[in-house]
C-alpha cells in the first residue's frame, strides 16, 4: 500500500530513534481541517537569477541543482518569513513507483515526488553551514509532482540527469530558472516549524508547502529512477528510489494555511 514507510519499503539509512529533543521535525502529515488560516501570511516575493545555477551533483542521495549563493541574487522573502533567504540548491524526493515517494503529505495522500527548494538566512547568517544550525536558519519551498503532462521547463534538467548517474559526479548546468518549477499559484500554502529530512535533521527549516501540485511525465520521472545511490567503482548498484524520510509527529505544532 502507499502507506507503507521507509523503513518498510527501503531501510536506507538507519533512522537515529530520535534527534535529541526531537520536536519539530519533517517529514509530517498535514491535516487540511486541522490547519489554521493566518491572515497575516503575506505573499511569496521570490525572485530566482538563473545565471545563478552551477552544477547538478548527486551526493549519493539525491541530485542537487547547486546555485551560486555568494550573493543576494536569488533570494525568497515574505510569506512566513521575517528575514530574506538566499536560495542555494534544490533537490527532490521520489518512490520506486507512483504511488508514494513524497515526504510530506496532504490528509494522508503521498505524491510520487517532492521538489525542494533550499533556501538560507542571509540577513542573519553569512553561509549555508552556519545557518543550517540556526532555529531561523533554512526555509524550504515544497512543491509535490503529480504524474501527468510532460513539463517542458524540467526537461533541461532530466536530459542532464544521464551524466550524473553515479554517486559523487558532478556535471555543469547553467542558466536553469527553478521558478519554471513552482506552481503557477504559489500564494496558497501550508507553513510550519520543522526540520531538514536529512542527516543532519537540525530543527533549522521554516517549511511552505505548495497547496498547487505540478506535473511530470512518466517518463521524466522514470529517468530519476535510473540514477544510482551507488558510485561507479562499487560493484553492486542500487536504484536512487524511496529517499524519502518516514513521516514525524507534530507534537503539538500548528500548520497555519495561507488562504481558506
Ligand atoms: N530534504 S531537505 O530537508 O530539504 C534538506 C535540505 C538541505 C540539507 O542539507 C543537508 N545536509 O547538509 N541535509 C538537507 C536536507
Ligand atoms: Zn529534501
């Protein structure tokens, strides 16, 4: 069933039981009648340079599309956020099929894969490293992918993705704009305090998930189910699918909503 967890489906890595004093961590849930609307959210002012963009990397894990983070020129504020966020990379989560894959999801219902958008405080803060730390540190647009329509602007990418098959390679990519990836509607969204998915799953991530998903083709996505976890010289390779963290408690939290 799609139900079924991580640790059931693919024992990745082995999930520390618990980050000391765990209680704001992600994945989670989010109970759509158990959101709060917050008239205060203001609107995403999100503005992406893409000359920017540098290099897709696959840290064995994922694959990163990394940005050039040096300077304030693509950068995420208001929404949620007090302070302004530059964006570093972004990455995404996907199954072994389509029927789950996503880390965060809606009244229980998994997406085949989650886009994430990294973003950290450079009001605050003078590098990713440092922030990474920080309560206000990280802020995350979450975008789910549905099975549907080919989406031409993530074609660039998937046509890259072949040279990255291995853990640890790296290739150039440049001149891609990740707003061609967010929804067209990116003011409706759910925010809550939560954590990265990820070792080292420091409770650092203010999260905004999209309320309006985007469509991949089948095809699209069966070509980041070609990447490998594994590097060239290991003599077993394993599929990149199912890196995906299992869902967390909310212990309490509120999930506030942007619109009602
Ligand atoms: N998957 S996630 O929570 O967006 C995320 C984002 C940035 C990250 O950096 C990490 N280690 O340096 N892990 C991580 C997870
Ligand atoms: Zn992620």
């Amino acid at each position: 069933s799609s139900k079924l967890a991580l640790s059931q489906v693919h024992p990745m890595w082995q999930e520390p039981l618990a980050v000391p004093g765990g209680d704001r961590q992600s994945p989670v849930d989010i109970v759509v009648r158990e959101s709060i609307f917050d008239p205060q959210l203001r609107p995403l002012k999100v503005q992406y340079d893409p000359r920017t963009c540098q290099q897709i990397w696959n840290n064995g894990y994922s694959f990163l599309v990394e940005y050039d983070d040096t300077t304030d020129k693509s950068t995420l504020k208001g929404g949620p956020l007090e302070d302004q966020f530059r964006l570093c990379q972004f990455h995404f989560h996907w199954g072994e099929n389509n029927t789950w894959g996503s880390e965060h999801s809606i009244d229980r219902r998994l997406y085949p894969a989650e886009l994430h958008l990294v973003h950290w405080n450079s009001d605050k803060y003078s590098l990713f490293e440092e922030s990474v730390i920080e309560e206000n540190g990280l802020a995350v647009i979450a975008v789910f992918l549905k099975v549907g329509k080919r989406h031409e602007g993530l074609q660039k990418l998937v046509d890259a993705l072949p040279a990255v098959r291995h853990k640890d390679s790296v290739v150039e990519f440049t001149k891609f704009d990740p707003a061609c990836l967010l929804p067209e509607n990116i003011n409706d969204y759910w925010t809550y305090a939560g954590s990265l998915t990820t070792p080292p799953l420091t409770e650092a991530v203010t999260w905004i998930v999209m309320k309006q998903h985007i469509e991949v083709s089948h095809d699209q996505l069966a070509v980041f189910r070609s990447l490998l976890f594994t590097s060239a010289e290991e003599q077993l390779q394993r599929s990149m699918v199912n890196n995906f963290r299992v869902q967390q408690a909310l212990k309490g939290r509120t999930v506030r909503s942007s619109f009602t």
